[in-house]
C-alpha cells in the first residue's frame, strides 16, 4: 500500500460535513481488499465488516475514523454589474483568517471551480486594512453572470476546499482534510495487517459522518452496530512554533493513546501493551472534558462501550495546509492492528472486573 497515493486520494476528494457521498465511495474501494461486507445507513455513515475467525456469534469491536470535513455553505447569492457572487458560512470548524484567496468547488447543479475573493486592504478603510476578512466581506466567485449563477446554484449548497496533498520533507506531507482523512488511511493499513494476523473478534470499521458538526456518525453507528468494545482514531495537535505545551507531540514519533474521561482505563492498557509487542514509540495525552472526538459518541451509546482514543500529531488543524507524518499513520494502523489480534473471549470480562479492583 502506497500511503502517500491513498491519502493524496483521500484528501483530495470532497466531503463535507453532511455531504459524504462522494469521500464515502472513495473510503469503500480503500478499504475493499480487505473486507467481507460493506453497508451504509440512514444518516451516512459507511461500515465495512471484516469477520473473525472464531465461531459465531463472535465480539465485535468498531473502528470508527470520520471522512467528513470543515466547509462551507451557500447563505446568499448576490449579483453585481451582471455578475454572480456567492456569500458563504462555515460548516465545521472554519478559521475566517485562512479563507481569503482560497481556491474552492461549489456542489451546485454541477460542480464549479471557485475562489474566495475580497476587496485588497489597500481598498478598505483604514481601520479595517490590517483585520482578517470576515464572512461578510468575502465571497466566492465562479466567474458566470448571475443568470447562470441563480440556475446552477441554491442556498445551502456546500462548498469544498480544493487543496492538493503536496510531498514535504522526509514523509512530511500537507494539504487539507488531513483530519480525519488520515484516521481513514490508517483504518487501511489496520485491515491489511489483520490479513497476516488471524483474529478472533469481528471487525466493523465505520467512517463516519458529520463528526465536524455533531457527531453524528459515532453516536448512531455505535447503538447500530452494538459492538463489545470501540477505537475511535482522529487526529492531535502536533508541536510546532507556539505549540510547544504538554497537549502537542512530535510528528513522526508516533500515535498518541489518549486517557480520560471518553477513554476506559483498561483499553488504554490494552493498546499500550500492544505497542510494547510491536516496540512502537507512542505519546500519551489526556483530556479533562469530553475529547471532541467519535470517542464520545462511541462511549455513551447504548450501554456504555469501553471505547478507547488513538491520535495522529497533526500541525496547523482546520487549515488547507495541514501536515502528519507518514509513518504516524502507518503505525497507527498497525497498533490497532495488533491490538485486535490479541483480543481473545475473556478480554471484556477481564475488563469489567479491573473496575471493580481498587473497590475491593
């Protein structure tokens, strides 16, 4: 598997938050090879199952890896001297300060290659030169009249971020939708590994939908599917000038397992001992809250699934230039690789009882 190839594919295929379509067929013949059966349900989420070997009914444990991204949205079509402009809001996570020249795709009728234009600041009063634009002061330009413009597009359309994954430094790479596409990539070289290791537990990996905006994906995928146990894999804050702090790590030295309130105590165990097996470097992070990730939506659904938090360090998060390390990537699939091979039928006992050790 080349990383470099499955994510420039990835990343560079669109689906927003809620508009997963198109990143959902991507994500399907990714992960193919390696899967018994696919479906997808009502709300979006793709889920492919990958069987164990022991005998039915087996335990299941769900990898969850969202495909949706940060975007934006149609909220107002405005025409000036005959010319179409689109004015837009966010969808997700969107920093207004890296929007400005910013190149884009509008899913109208059909797709239209954008930008996101402005006035110069040299154009702007003096007060409002040196500012970042904000959402009223842009607009997306699609270079048709506004005849064209009003049959092409609606409000509500969304619009997608067009960026090319570009090769780095070492196996450096950047570009956007990096979070969660690489989550995505990693859940590949997961299921690759599993076709060298045999494995007793049933294997559902679902990308998820609309974890940018709601969570969406987690929280139904997990009450759907009832899994015994779930991973959710996203993406952390890598450290680069200014993020220097305990919450940021190192690019290429590793995933990083998190622990705290969305994390069980004894999943964090588990993968760590699995990373001790395979000699892997890894982080550890903590969260104090809720993490902001699937893991908790994976956590509270029906009657609580052990869920645990594998992260991949990630510079400059919800920008069109976003930068992991290959080798991240490939070493988290490989972790939760490993950690599903070990799983055996008294792991979810064993797990219950710890709780209770330190109450004795």
């Amino acid at each position: 598997m080349d990383s470099f190839e499955l994510l420039k594919t990835l990343t560079e295929t669109a689906g927003p938050s809620g508009y997963e379509q198109e990143i959902a067929s991507v994500v399907k013949e990714a992960w193919a090879p390696y899967v018994d059966s696919f479906s997808i349900d009502r709300v979006g989420n793709l889920m492919a199952v990958k069987e164990g070997r022991g005998d039915p009914p087996r335990p299941r444990i769900l990898l969850a890896a969202h495909m949706d991204e940060i975007a934006l949205m149609v909220s107002q079509i405005d025409q000036h001297e005959g010319n179409g402009f689109l004015r837009i809001s966010r969808v997700g996570g969107v920093d207004k300060r890296h929007l400005y020249g910013q190149l884009v795709v509008v899913h109208g009728q059909r797709q239209l290659n954008g930008i996101l234009g402005c006035l110069p600041g040299s154009m702007l009063p003096k007060e409002r030169s040196s500012l970042p634009f904000d959402f009223e002061d842009l607009v997306v330009d699609v270079g048709l009249p506004i005849e064209e413009v009003e049959e092409l597009v609606s409000i509500g359309d969304f619009v997608s971020f067009r960026q090319p994954l570009r090769k780095l430094q070492g196996r450096r790479v950047a570009g956007k939708a990096l979070d969660n596409r690489a989550s995505i990539a990693s859940v590949a070289y997961c299921l690759e590994y599993l076709t060298q290791r045999a494995h007793d537990w049933d294997v559902v990996a679902v990308a998820t939908a609309q974890e940018e905006t709601a969570l969406l994906g987690a929280f139904t995928s997990a009450h759907s599917q009832r899994p015994d146990l779930a991973i959710a894999i996203d993406v952390t804050f890598g450290k680069g000038p200014g993020a220097t702090d305990p919450g940021t790590f190192e690019l290429g030295d590793g995933p990083v397992l998190d622990l705290g309130p969305n994390v069980h105590p004894g999943m964090l165990q588990a993968l760590r001992d699995a990373a001790a097996a395979l000699e892997m470097g890894i982080g550890i992070g903590t969260h104090a809250r809720a993490s902001g990730t699937d893991a908790h939506g994976l956590q509270v659904a029906r009657e609580g699934i052990p869920t645990g938090l594998i992260s991949i360090p990630l510079r400059y998060m919800h920008t069109m230039v976003e930068s992991v390390d290959l080798a991240d990537v490939e070493r988290s699939g490989r972790l939760m690789g490993e950690f599903i091979a070990r799983l055996d039928g008294e792991f979810v006992a064993n797990l219950t009882a710890g709780m209770m050790e330190d109450g004795e």
